[in-house]
C-alpha cells in the first residue's frame, strides 16, 4: 500500500522532463506562464497589465501538454479511453468556447471525433514519444475508434437537427412522444413526482365548483379562504376516497396547497391556486410550483328557469390573460382540452397536462 | 428544468440492429469464405462501423431536399408521434422513404465489401490467410487470392442481407405481437 507521499513523490517523478521536447517540459511551461501571470497580477493590484494572453497561452500551452500525454498511451478506465475524452474535453474547451463561456454546437460533434483520433493516434505513437508502426490489429482498433467516433459525432448531430425543429414546430412539444419509435421524452423527475398532487387539487376543484349550486359554491370559497388548513383537509380526504390517486409526499411539511379568491361574484370568482412541493432528494432543497389560475362563473340559464335556487357554478382554469395572450395559440387550446379532461379521466394521458403545468410553472418563475 | 426530448430510442435500436448484423455477417463470413473467427469479426466491424457513418452522411447530406414542404411534415410526424398525418396526401412520403431505404440497402450491399477492400490495400485490416496451393506459381497464387476476395466479397453481400432479413423480421414480430 502506497502512501500519499509516495504517491505525491511518483506523480513529481512522472513530471519531470526527460528531454527538451516533451509533453512534461509543456506542460510545466504553461504551468509556470499561469504561475507568472498570477505574480504578475499580485504586483500590480490597479490592473494596468492586460493579463488575458498570458494565462490564455498558459492554458495552451497546458492543454496541449495533456493532449500530448494523452495521444501517446491514454488512460483507460476498464478499457474505456477516459484520458482521450478528458484531453479532447480540454481541447474542445479552449477552441470551441464563446464569450459567454459555452460551447458552440460544433464543440459538442468535434468531441468524440477528437477523442477518436487521439486513441487512434496514441497506436501510432510509442510511450517515448517517436513514431511506430502498430501491428495490424492495432491499426485495426484504430480505425474502429475513428469510425465511432464519427458515428457518435454523426448521433450527437442528429440530436442538434431534432432540437432545430423542436425550435422550427412548438407544436411538436404536444406530440404523443411515448408513441414514438425515435424519440425518448426525458423529464425532470422532481417535478414529476408532484404530478399527481396537481391532479388531485384539479380534482378537488371540479368536484367542489363545477356544477355545484351557487350557495354552496360561495360557501365553500369563503371556507377555504378563510381556513387554509380545511382545503388540506378536504385534499387528504378525497384522495384517501379515490381509487386512482395516492398522495405522493405523507409527511407534513412537504406540500403545500393555498388558495386566494377575488372578485364579488358577480359575475364571476377568480381563484388562484398555488401548489408548492418540495424536491425529496435530501440533497436538494429547491421548491417547486405551480399555479392555476381558475375563474368559477355563473352557469347561463333561460330565463324562465332562473331562480337563485336553482344557479350552478362553472369553472374554467387558466383564464389568466397572460395565459391566454402568449405566444403559441396551439398549445393554449391543448392546454384548455387537456384542463377539461382532467377530472373525467384521471389516469389518462397526462403528458400534455404537465407539460402545459411546466411552462406555466416558469411564466410564474419570470414573472416574480 | 423543461423537459428534454432526446432520440434515444433511434441510437438504441441502432446499436441493436448493429450488433445483430455483426452476429449474422460474421458467422456468415466465417462459413462462406471459411475465415478465421477473428478476421471474420474484424472484417464484418470495419465493414459496419465504415457503411453506420456513410449512411449518416448520406442522411445528413439529402435532408434538405428529402424533408421539403408536406414530406418534410409527415416525416416529422412520423418521428415524433410514431403516425403519419392522414389529412395530408401519404402515398409520395412513404414512396420517397421507401427508395431511400432501398437506396440505403444496396449502398451498404455495395460499400461493405468495397470499404474492406479498400483498408485491405492500404494494410489497415487483418489479411487474408495464407493459402496453401500456389506457393511456388505466381500466377496462380494470383488466382487463387482473387477466388478468396470475390468469396469474401459474396459472403459479405450475402450476410448484408441475412441481416437485413432478419432486422425486418424482427421487427415485424415486435409490431405484431
């Protein structure tokens, strides 16, 4: 068993030069132009040195002494080439980075086909650094690492081309995704884990307004308004009645639903809706929410019918008009379908319904 | 986060059908031109790995003509939904993918022998194995080695399409099951 020292002692060995032109002496020169620069920096507090080039020709010079340890005998990881992909990750970084610090799109392709001709290289290189000439299998495994390197370079475009028209077709988003035999929707698992929890306040809200007669419904709003903890309640209850639907979170703090109501009634009541869940991950301690906002109306009667009496309620959710004057109209009208359904078939397809639930979730994000 | 939207199931059948056609090329391979296991496996490696990019290429290259006004809609749709449009015409969509996987077909039924022929030359590839007739005649070891590549050539052609076959099979099974 190696100690930290010996360790430490081998790795200052492993860079010690053993000729002039070596990766060792470059990477150490670009180590040392970044050391330069730092003591530079530390004698000149104003900043009268313009320092950019000289740590930009350091990290050069030290991506190009990795890249160089690399191409001669990458690190393998199970045979998997890691130090070929890390180098070529260096590489990429300091070629393909914009102002803002992120890779152009071509970075992303030029990664595995970098990676490819660094082990298809490194065949082609001897450990001291001279030319070689491989035996034939391994010129064989290096022109199988180029050709999958450009196949995954070829894969990665083709993820790009699909995200174009994503960009090119909104209305791609409400495609039926499970159904096809291309594409995989990937979502953030926190926030589906809170899915269900949105259904069943949806659930609660149709079942409390919708239809119901005035009085009650007037009732029940002033309830909620004024004790927030009987709409918690009545959630628990219901979904402890229906046969679909568990409540994802059991402890307390978890979950939070609120309800804020304007308007007088006349014509219309206003409810905003807020559903805050916490992430479950104990490492993580964002909090998620979403916000309906639903507008419970008066339903028409002919005019020999009209009694108060006999007044039911009408709700319909997300009438907010941010919701309604933004931009894609195909998804509004989804969004408006899919709300509609939600009570009557609770299991069904919920992927539109989350997806609407998501984008409303960041308006609310930028709004606030 | 959004939701991503990522063609993964697209590079996983693809590895699959890749890995099956190497299966079936190689032992065809190891049959037909009775080559060693090994140079079997490499051959039939290279041969994919070289025809899987060409093909991107190609893909990569005709894309804009192919995916132009309608077709470009219904091909969309078939990708994202896994069901063409049926308001719109369907017959020209599926007659133009139909001659591009034909075209696919017998661009790998050509390409795979020649890509191997072609690393053969520059001495990339496992060679062919020493033959026992000839040694002292020239000219007919000449003759002897260009049998052994036209049968390496047919045997290659003829595991492209044992493969396909089988590919088509399979899948026809999975949808009809």
């Amino acid at each position: 068993m190696e100690s930290a020292v010996d360790r430490l002692k081998s790795l200052f060995e492993s860079l010690a030069p053993p000729r002039l032109v070596s990766w060792q002496s470059m990477f150490l020169f670009g180590l040392a132009m970044w050391v330069l620069s730092g003591v530079v920096m530390l004698a000149d507090p104003e900043r009268t040195l313009d320092l950019f080039l000289l740590q930009r020709f350091g990290w050069v010079f030290i991506a190009g002494g990795i890249v160089w340890r690399q191409a001669l005998d990458p690190v393998r990881i199970w045979g998997f080439p890691v130090g070929a992909v890390a180098a070529s990750l260096v590489l990429v970084n300091l070629i393909f980075e914009d102002e803002v610090g992120q890779w152009r799109q071509s970075g992303f392709i030029a990664l595995p086909i970098f990676s490819g001709l660094l082990v298809a290289m490194s065949y082609f290189l001897s450990t001291s650094g001279r030319w070689r000439v491989p035996n034939r299998f391994e010129r064989l495994k290096s022109i199988v690492a180029l050709g999958i390197g450009l196949v995954l370079a070829c894969w990665l475009n083709f993820y790009f081309i699909t995200q174009d028209w994503l960009v090119q077709y909104p209305g791609l988003w409400n495609a039926r995704i499970d159904n096809s035999n291309f594409m995989a929707l990937v979502k953030d698992p926190r926030q589906d884990w809170g899915r269900d929890l949105v259904a069943e306040v949806d659930f609660l809200l149709y079942d409390k307004f919708h239809g119901r007669p005035w009085p009650q419904i007037e009732r029940a709003l002033e309830e909620y308004g004024s004790q927030p903890e009987s709409l918690e309640r009545d959630l628990r209850d219901s979904a402890g009645r229906s046969f679909f639907f568990k409540l994802p979170f059991r402890r307390e703090p978890d979950w939070n639903v609120t309800l804020t109501t304007s308007g007088d009634g006349n014509p219309s009541y206003l409810i905003n809706t807020r559903v805050t869940w916490e992430s479950p991950l104990f490492f993580d301690d964002r909090d998620f929410t979403i916000v309906r906002s639903c507008e419970i109306a008066r339903a028409p009667l002919p005019l020999e019918l009209f009694n108060e009496s006999t007044q039911t309620g009408l709700i319909s959710c997300n009438t907010s008009p941010e919701f309604i004057f933004r931009e894609e109209p195909e998804l509004e009208e989804a969004s408006t379908d899919a709300d509609a359904e939600t009570p009557d078939a609770p299991t069904g397809d919920t992927q539109d319904n989350t997806q609407n639930d998501t984008r409303n979730n960041t308006q609310e994000e930028n709004g606030s | 986060m959004l939701p991503v939207v990522i063609p993964l199931r697209l590079f996983l059948s693809q590895l699959f059908c890749i890995s099956m056609g190497l299966a079936i090329e190689a032992s065809v391979l190891s049959k037909r031109a009775e080559l060693p296991r090994q140079v079997a496996f490499h051959y039939s490696l290279v041969a994919n790995v070289v025809a899987m990019f060409a093909g991107w290429a190609a893909i990569f290259a005709v894309q804009e003509f192919f995916l132009r006004g309608v077709r470009g809609q219904q091909v969309l749709s078939y990708i994202f939904s896994g069901a063409f449009i049926t308001e719109f015409a369907l017959v020209p969509t599926q007659v133009a993918c139909m001659t591009l996987a034909i075209v696919f077909f017998v661009g790998g039924f050509l390409l795979k022998p020649y890509s191997v022929r072609m690393l053969e030359q520059f001495d990339l590839v496992p060679p062919l194995p020493e033959m026992q007739v000839g040694r002292d005649d020239p000219r007919l070891k000449a003759l002897v080695e260009a049998r052994l590549r036209e049968r390496v050539a047919e045997a290659m052609q003829l595991g492209h399409i044992a493969s396909t076959i089988a590919t088509m099979l399979f899948f026809a099974l999975l949808i009809a099951w």
